[in-house]
C-alpha cells in the first residue's frame, strides 16, 4: 500500500511516495513559494504529478505549527500565514483522496520510532536540533497528542526563568539554548571572549560570520572554542531531558537535525548531563541515547506512514 508524504519546509517542500516498511518509491523536492496560495497549489500538484505515477491511497503533509487533534486544521504556523486554516478539507477536496495534516516534528519522531533509531522501544521521546528544538513523544507505542492535538512542543519548555527572548513570545525558551542557533550564538561569544575562542575569531574574521557547520568542522578538528560551545548547548538539551524523564520516563531519547550529525561529540556531555539533573539520580533506570538514522526524509516518511491511520 503507497502513500504520499509531504514536508514542508521553510525553504524546500519534499514529497515522496513510501510504501509500508518506510521505503521511498519516488521523491521530489520543489521550493516552497512564499504565499500560501502558491503553497497550497505546489502541494496539490505534487500529490497529483505522484498519484498519476503510483497508485496511491492517501497523503499526508506535514508543517511547522500547532495542527488540531483531528489532524485537518492549522492553528497556527510560525513561518506560514496559516491560522486556523483548514488545511485537510482544502487539500480532500482539491484531490478527492484521504490526506491527513501533521506537526513536523511529530511526522519525523514517528518516522524514527516505526523505522528507524526507535524501533525497539515502545517509550521513546525524539528531539530535532534545528534552528529550534522541535519535540515528539511516544508513549506505549502512540504518538502523544495530548488534549488540543499540540502536545509535545519540547523546545518551547521555559529553561530560564525571564531568559532569551524566543520566537513564540516567551522568554527563556528550551530552544533558545539547545538548537542550531544557540550553537552559533555560543560560538560567537567565545570568540568574543579570546581564549580558547581564538580558532572561532579567526573563522568570523575570514568568513564574516560563523555559521552552524563551520562550528561543527571545528569540533571534528578538536577545535577548543568549538568543542566548548557544543558543550554547552548538549548541556543545555542533556539537562532537559533529565526534566523529560522525570515527565515521561522514555526508553530512549533520539536525536536528529543538523547537529546531531557530530554523533558521539554531541550526545557524550548530554548524557552527562542528563544523568546528573534526574530525580533520583544513581537509583533509577535512565533512557539510552541515539543519533536519527532517517536523516531529511523523516518528516516525509512520517507523514505518510500517518495517513489514514488513527496513530
């Protein structure tokens, strides 16, 4: 049985046809245009250009944003002008075929626990590392929800109490401290300091800015700056979790996104961390660890294996 999965990215759309293993058949990739018009027509022509190739049985889109329990309505989107749009009925009635609309990070934490790091587990919590920290929660082997349909937006936990600005409108944001973002922020403020953030200056000096993976190059090459700023972003995230078992008790936490491409540099000062903010700490079970295996394609891989489904 095919489906088609949709991820809608703030500057690419990704489709692709998945059967029920996880496997993509065909994949497309086009650039999200800037109304939401032209979204809603690039999406439709997609799953059209895919559904005349494939014999297809339902699709399911997944974006950034607060998506309603029933899985067909928008509340709202940070990057799109979507509020309150009901996308599920504006797409079944353009294409006459069941189409299912899902939060991002859920479609990717879903792809992760059916068919990838998760798949032994039945408790399991993902956490991307972007330029936020998108959140999804497995419980008993079910998607959690929760009572709106919004559960599970793990980066908008308050970290510090009156801290960074975030873009939600709360200050002290989870995310603020723990993504991408933090990431580049931390590295520019040791290469303010000097020090050990030496390597970091001369990289701004050369480059004009530090970004993301020229920070994560650095921490390959053992870079001191670098590896500091890591450390303190997988502190932040470690720490966290440690409030996340305590919440949830998981088996497993996986993480995925551009950082989580450092592997072990990365998830080696979280367990750190994470082991020492628990409740209990030296007498209690703890969760085990693991990068994402499915890369980019977990969003479209898991908006697809929840099409149709009551997951």
């Amino acid at each position: 049985m095919l489906k088609v999965g949709i991820d809608i990215g703030g500057t690419k759309i990704a489709g692709g046809v998945v059967d029920d293993t996880g496997r993509i058949i065909e994949k497309l990739r086009v650039d999200t245009p800037v109304d939401t018009g032209s979204l809603a027509d690039a999406v439709v022509d997609m799953i059209r250009h895919l559904r005349e190739r494939h014999h297809i049985v339902a699709a399911g889109v997944a974006a950034a944003g607060f998506i309603d329990r029933d899985r067909s309505v928008v509340i709202h989107a940070p990057n799109i002008a979507w509020r309150n749009e009901p996308l599920k009925q504006i797409f079944e009635d353009r294409l006459e075929m069941p189409v299912a609309i899902e939060n991002d990070a859920n479609a990717a934490g879903w792809a992760e626990f059916r068919f990838g790091a998760g798949q032994h587990v039945d408790h399991m919590i993902m956490l991307t590392m972007g330029t936020g920290v998108g959140g999804a929660v497995v419980l008993d082997g079910k998607l959690y929800r929760g009572g709106h349909g919004i559960a599970g937006e793990l980066g908008h936990v308050r970290f510090i109490r009156g801290g960074l600005l975030c873009g939600c409108g709360q200050n002290g944001c989870l995310e603020q401290y723990a993504s991408g973002r933090a990431l580049q922020r931390e590295a520019n403020d040791l290469a303010d300091a000097g020090g050990i953030g030496e390597g970091l200056a001369q990289l701004r000096a050369e480059k004009g800015s530090i970004s993301g993976p020229a920070v994560s190059r650095l921490v390959l090459a053992g870079d001191p700056g670098a590896v500091e700023a890591l450390r303190r972003v997988a502190t932040a995230l470690g720490e966290a979790c440690g409030g996340f078992q305590a919440a949830f008790d998981p088996e497993l936490f996986v993480i995925g996104g551009g950082v989580a491409q450092l592997g072990e540099d990365l998830l080696a000062p979280m367990r750190i961390a994470y082991e020492t903010s628990l409740p209990g700490y030296g007498d209690r079970p703890v969760a085990d660890f693991a990068i994402a295996r499915l890369g980019n394609d977990a969003g479209l891989i898991g908006a697809a294996d929840l099409a149709g489904s009551e997951d």
